[in-house]
C-alpha cells in the first residue's frame, strides 16, 4: 500500500509552484524521467494547470515544451489521481464482497465491479470483441478461444463470478471474415468496430428507453463508459500462437477504439482550431500563445505511426478478464498502464 506521506511528497513538488517558490528543475526531471512515470499520458488539465506544467518544463534553451516531458506529467497527474482514489477507499469501512466475503472486499472483486458497471450503463452483456486476424490454421485457432475461454473461467472462480458467465450476460464476440481482415493492422479493425459498435449497442443492450428502465444510480467516481464499446481485441498470427505456446508469455493485442493519430489531430485542428486543442497538446502560457509541439521526438514506426501511444497494447492473458476489463472503466488507466509494443503490458 502506498502512505498518504508519499502521496503527499509527490503534490508537494510537483504543484509547488502554485504555492510557493518553485522547486530546483532537477525535482521536476527526475519524476518526469524515471519510474512508472516515463510512459503514457493522462486526460486533459484545466488552465491552470497546464500553464504550471509549461513552466516546470520548458527547455533551456528553446521556445517549445518538451513533449516527451509533458507526457510524463500528465502520467504522473493520472497515477496521482489513482493514488487519491485508493487513499479515500482505505479511509473508509471494508466494504463485504457477498461473493468473497472472507478474502477480497467488494472494491477489489473484478466481478462485482463488472456487475456494479452493468447497472450503472443499464447494460446486460459484457465482454470483449475479437477480431480474428490470422487464418493460417482453424484448428490452432479453436485451441486459442479455448485458452481464452478457460483463463475467464478459471479468473471468475477467484471471485465467485460465475453467475456473469451466463449466457446472455458473458459474451466473447468473435468476427472472422479471411477476406477483410487476414492480416489485417490495428486501424483496418479500429474503423470496423466503430461501425460494429455503433450498430450493436442497442441489439445487445436494448432500446435506450430499456437501457434507462434498468440503469441505477452509479457512483461518484465512475465515469460511466462501457468497456465492450471502448475496446476489442486483435489476435494475430504471432498472438495466436503466443495464447496456444506452452512457453514464453501469451498476450492479446488490445486496441483503444477512439485513438486518433496526431497527425489526423493537426489536421483536425487546422479546420477546426478550437476543437482539437487538447489532442493536440498545446498548452498556453499566460498571454494566450500556444507552444509549437510538432516537431516532437518521435519513436520506430509502428504501422507507419511514430507516436509513443500507437492506440494498442500487447496486455497479458494471465488476469485480462475479469481483472484488466474491470479496470479500464477507468480512463486513467490506458495512460498508466499503456507500453508501446513490443513490450508487453501485465494486467
């Protein structure tokens, strides 16, 4: 557990300048440069916030804000915003989980926070879309859904959860068309499952007026977006044969649904200046101008993106559902959890 003194620490150098003298830049480089907090990003921050940002790491000797250095703060904005949210859960009462009453509390059971989700959005079904992406062998692929299946299976027993496992509630939706998606990347998938999405949710769900007789009052702190219409899953050729392997680390290929390329943000932005401000990261200084940041470090190309974020993850098998599912309710935790491929992120 993390004390509420390190938490404390970590406020206290990183908004000091809002309060008092600013602290050595060294402070700033070294959070910004180490740790969990060198990778991925958080939401957008308020003005003022950004501003002070700016000014904790603006480089010597030029007029342009460190993309590199932003994207840390704001990884340390959205981990500081997680470590609140677990300070104030261990502040109050245990909360009894009916299904593992003697061994995990409600906060951490995946599958009660599934179903708490399922009557916040007044939804029915859970679970991911697979796109199958190779096709090399069908009966390697059966091997590999029934991995998929088993470890479900086997995570739920952990917490009692095989009441979401019905049919009709528990739905691993796989999409096979050889001729659209043999070998198909990330953003030939991403294009199909807005459009699978946008037609599906109320077959699945039912009409919004069923979606509202059913939905209940959610909590404070949830942001109330649906996982199975946020994310899918890509299995391909080398994921496939990672999930049906009997060594080495098995991995899904998780794809975020309404990741843009910045790119495709700049040229938003160019017919819509207002609109694409914070997908671009521009940040203002205090006479209103915006610091230029396209000509950011850029990383290896990744089907032909040279971002950090590319929009997809590698994510372990071991604990992605229930438990990683669970989790990205949670906007955050893209941008704490997120690891450029090929590394691969644990769940």
């Amino acid at each position: 557990m993390r004390s509420v003194a390190a938490i404390g620490a970590v406020r206290s150098y990183v908004f000091a300048p809002l309060r008092r003298e600013r602290p050595p830049s060294t402070v700033i480089r070294g959070l910004a440069s180490s740790g969990p907090f060198a990778q991925g990003r958080s939401p957008g921050f308020s003005r003022a916030d950004r501003r002070l940002h700016t000014l904790a790491i603006i480089h010597p000797n030029t007029n342009h804000v460190s993309r590199m250095a932003m994207d840390n703060l704001r990884q340390l904005e959205a981990l500081i915003s997680r470590l609140d949210q677990e300070r104030a859960a261990l502040q109050q009462p245990v909360s009894v989980s009916l299904r593992t009453p003697n061994t995990i509390s409600t906060d951490f059971n995946a599958a009660d926070k599934i179903e708490r989700d399922l009557r916040a959005d007044g939804h029915r079904t859970w679970g991911f879309v697979v796109y199958r992406c190779t096709y090399s062998s069908d009966p390697v692929w059966e091997s590999c859904l029934q991995r998929i299946n088993a470890s479900v299976q086997k995570a739920m027993d952990l917490y009692n959860g095989r009441d979401l496992l019905q049919e009709g509630c528990f739905k691993l939706t796989v999409i096979t068309d050889a001729a659209m998606f043999d070998g198909a990347n990330t953003q030939a998938v991403r294009q199909h499952f807005r459009g699978w999405r946008a037609r599906m949710l109320h077959e699945e769900q039912g009409s919004q007026e069923d979606i509202q007789s059913r939905r209940q009052e959610a909590s404070p702190q949830d942001w109330g977006l649906p996982v199975r219409y946020g994310f899918c899953i890509q299995i391909d050729e080398a994921s496939m044969r990672s999930i049906t392997s009997d060594e080495g680390e098995r991995w899904v290929n998780l794809i975020k649904g309404d990741w843009e390329p910045r790119d495709a943000a700049i040229r938003q932005h160019k017919a819509d200046p207002g609109k694409a401000m914070e997908s671009l990261g521009e940040h203002e200084d205090n006479e209103g101008k915006s610091f230029d940041v396209e000509n950011d470090e850029e990383f290896p190309a990744i089907e032909g993106c040279t971002e950090e974020d590319v929009g997809w993850m590698k994510v372990q098998l071991v604990g992605f559902m229930p438990d990683f599912y669970a989790n990205l309710r949670d906007p955050n935790l893209w941008h704490v959890q997120y690891i450029r491929p090929p590394d691969i992120a644990t769940a």
